[in-house]
C-alpha cells in the first residue's frame, strides 16, 4: 500500500534521477539526517552522478550542504566523494567529508546545533534553495509524518524554494505519533517563552508541514538507516561510569538531586553508551532523558522500566538495537518523543528543566578548558554539535574520556588545549578513567591540582605538576593561570612524534 495518500503530491512521484534534476550548482540544499537517521537515501547519490558527469565536462557543480547533524556514506560519502560539496554546516562525522575539510577544499561552518535553524531564519546563511527531506508517509492532507529523526527538517521545508521529498517505507507506519513538531517560533523582537516544563510535555503536533505547491518532486524508497555498532564497555569505559555513579549518589545524598535524578543528556558514542548501561544496574529508579539521540543504551533502560521517557531529536542505534526498537515499536509510544533540534537542544529549555549532560571530549587542560572537536588544534574531528548547548546550560555537566590515547602515548589531559570549545567558566566535572574532577566552586590553582591528581594518568601525573609548580615560579605577578607557553605547545608536538595528526 503507498506511503502517499495526498492526491496532489501522489502526482509529484518521480524518480531519484529525476528530482535530483532540479538541483543546480551553487545551490544551498538542506538535508534531513542526524546522526545516520532519517537522512535521504537515493537523491544524494543520484545527485552525485550528476555532478561527477558534469566535473567530466569541464563543469563546475557544487552545493551548499546543510543537515541537522551528521547523515552516512551514501549522502555525505557520496557527495565528498565527486567533490560536490563546497560549503558543509552544522555537523559531520563522514570521514571522506572531513578529509576534504581539512584540506581546505569544503568550507565548515562548525555552529551549535541549537543555533543553526535561527542563524537562516536570521538570514546568516542566505537563501536555501533546495530542501531534501525524508518522511515515513505523506498523509491525505499533505501533512508528513516524520521519519526517525526530526533534527532541522521543518526549518529546511518553511524555508527552502523548492522542496524534495523522500518517502520511505523502510520505517514503519507506526512512527505516527512519536514525534512532537513545535511551530510557536517567532523572531526577535516578538519570541515568547517556549511553553515546556516537563520533558515529555507535547506542546506542538506529530506531523511536519508543507506547503505542496513548493514541492517539486517524489521518490519512493525502502532503505534502512545507517545504524552504527558500539563497542562492548571496555574496562576504562565501564570505570568513567562508575565514576560518575559514584558523583550522582553522592548529589542526591547531599540534597542536590532527587533520588531519580534530573533529565539526563548523553553524547553519541561508546563511552556515553556505557554510562547508559551502567545505570542500567544501578539503584536510580524513573529516570527520564532530555537529549539529542537515544541510542540502544537508552532503549534498555526504557525495557527495563528504569527509565520511563526520553524526548530527543534523533535516533542512534547499532542494527541490533534498531531491529529491536522495530519488533517493539508499540511499547515504546508514549515512552519516546522527537523534536526538532531547536527544542532539543534549546538552552532555554536545558536550563529551565536542569539537565544532567555528559559528553565526550578529545582533551581538557589543568585549568578545566575542553577541547571536544580539534587535533592539534588545526584538523577537525567532527565538530561541536549539541555539547554546547547542553554543557553551558545544563545543572551539571560532566566531559568525559579516557586518560590516554594512541596506546598510552598521548595523555588527554595537559598543560593547555591546543583548541577551546568549553571554556573553564563553563566546564564542572571532568571524569577519565582514573578518577573525576569536581570543579565547581575552584579557583585555577586547585582546579588544576584536582584534574591531576584525579584525571591524569600516572604516566604524566608528574609531568603535569612539575608544569605546574615551575609555571608558579616563573610567573610572580601571574599566577592567576600561570602558563609556560611555549613548553605548553610542545605536549601536542606528541600526536607528530606517533606519526600523524589525522584523527
């Protein structure tokens, strides 16, 4: 039975080719995806052969790439891959698209995930042309039933001239009332607050508008999501967890936290994964999650029953977990919600509910700023993406990584990032798997005993505090952050003598 039940657009179904036909070079297109779900799954690619054939002509043809995170091999591989792509925002993770931005040839406009659809609404990014946007089903009235991730798509299809529209069949039917889309959005000088105060407060609809006569285009597909495998908790993994179990008892036995927490925010990746799964033994009881993806680690603790809700913007599942999701799909209503990623991740929202929000880094420095997104402070890893808009927010935030990288040659803590995406005013706990940092309430000085002696490996424990003690005795009269800079810089010179700066 067809997905597109609206006569008007059912007259619109044409091929990928086809539709990929009314993209032009130079045009900005906005992208359904995030974080490998919901993106489109036939038009990049025949975009694609469009562009290498015209590159074979002599021909320039490029695009703006605009998404709501991240998307897979066959829309940012493929599009890196013909070098279609000249301007790429807010967030990748594909390793062909990030080769190509660290060689200088696509321009990165690496924005917080909560700033992205204003900063168009704004006019920042200038016109959009083209919006490419997975649906799991086109309804009677026109109204689109969201797929498995919402990210930026009802910015992309308000704002976009023309609009394309992926219906796919792979998702089933059921995601029909899993979603929550909030049209309230106004520009300054005419915002109003945003009218949620619980996590899982409907305060929108469950479908997507459009306005059909923008839509130029319909293709039918039934392609799975590319679902990411995590790692099994490995030791240092499963201690980083254990760590901040630890931390969260010790909050709510002091009175600054009640005893099933406050709504938790988690990154993407192992690390964070094995957080959700060492909850999953704990004594902490109706947790509820306010985050960007829910990845299997969140799933479980929804079967389990620890925890009862989780709103977020995205899912992010291994296959496993996404086949279990499909096989259970209706137990899950109720239980699980999806937003855009203005509310997802808006700073209003994180603040008024009080968010826990823990997110990996690549390195912090003694004096508690983070770099989550830099090698060496010149090769980007990914980006930014949402720990912004939580970690500044939030209650209480946590960073967190292992020690060491590179098989112990290189240490995540050191004298000074070589790149800041959170700085020491915004950065409260910062947790390895040797210990955790509580720098809430520390001038510099202690921070950078505490991140030492509780974070560092022993391995460069004194290292660090011989950095330390002779960057006090050099600077008298500034020993506020006192730093040895040069010396300071020769600590990332460590990512060259392995052998390489790629991450």
């Amino acid at each position: 039975m067809s997905r597109i039940t609206c006569p008007i657009l059912q007259g619109k179904v044409t091929s990928a080719e086809r539709a990929a036909e009314f993209i032009q070079d130079e045009d900005s297109v906005g992208m359904s995806g995030f974080t490998g779900a919901g993106y489109p799954k036939l038009v990049p690619s025949a975009l694609a052969k469009r562009m290498a054939a015209a590159h074979t002509r002599g021909e320039n043809f490029q695009i703006g790439l605009w998404t709501g995170a991240s998307t897979a091999p066959d829309a940012d591989g493929v599009l890196a891959a013909v070098n279609g792509v000249s301007k790429r925002l807010p967030y990748n993770s594909d390793p062909t698209m990030r080769a190509l931005i660290n060689a200088g040839e696509v321009d990165y406009i690496d924005a917080h995930l909560s700033h992205s659809a204003q900063n168009l609404w704004f006019g920042f990014y200038g016109n959009l042309d083209v919006a490419v946007v997975e649906v799991a089903a086109i309804l009677p009235n026109g109204l689109l039933v969201p797929s498995s991730s919402v990210g930026n798509n009802k910015t992309w299809l308000e704002q976009a001239d023309k609009v394309i529209l992926e219906v796919n069949s792979w998702h089933p039917r059921e995601l029909e009332g899993f979603h929550d889309i909030y049209y309230g959005t106004r520009l300054p000088p005419h915002r109003k607050p945003i009218p949620l105060t619980k996590p899982m407060q409907r305060i929108g609809e469950p479908y997507l508008r459009v306005d059909p006569a923008k839509v130029v285009a319909v293709v039918e597909t039934n392609h799975r999501d590319r679902n990411a495998a995590f790692d099994p908790p490995d030791v240092r993994s499963e201690a980083i967890a254990s760590h901040m179990l630890d931390f969260l008892r010790h909050e709510v036995a002091a009175n600054r936290m009640p005893p099933h927490l406050l709504p938790l925010q988690s990154g993407v990746g192992n690390v964070a994964n094995a957080v959700m799964a060492s909850l999953q033994h704990s004594e902490f009881e109706g947790l509820v999650a306010f985050t960007e993806v829910i990845q299997d680690g969140m799933l479980d603790l929804i079967d389990s029953g620890k925890m009862v809700a989780a709103s977020a913007t995205s899912f992010g599942l291994s296959d496993t977990g996404a086949q279990h999701f499909l096989d259970h799909i209706d137990s899950y209503k109720g239980k699980i919600l999806l937003r855009s990623e203005e509310i997802s991740n808006h700073p209003e929202l994180v603040r008024r509910l009080g968010v826990i929000a823990m997110n990996g880094m690549i390195e912090a420095d003694i004096y508690g700023n983070v770099n989550s997104t830099h090698i060496m402070g010149s090769a980007i890893m990914n980006g930014i993406g949402g720990s912004g808009d939580f970690s500044r927010n939030a209650y209480v935030n946590f960073f967190l990584s292992p020690s060491t990288a590179r098989d112990g040659a290189i240490s995540a803590i050191v004298p000074m990032v070589s790149h800041v995406d959170h700085t020491e005013h915004d950065v409260q706990i910062i947790v390895t798997e040797q210990g955790l940092a509580d720098l809430r309430g520390l001038s510099p000085a202690d921070r950078a005993e505490r991140v030492i002696a509780n974070c560092a490996h022993p391995d460069f424990r004194d290292l660090l505090s011989d950095y330390v003690s002779r960057a006090w005795a050099a600077r008298p009269h500034a020993r506020h952050t006192p730093h040895l800079l040069n010396e300071s810089l020769s600590w990332h010179q460590r990512y060259l003598d392995t052998g390489s700066m790629q991450p």
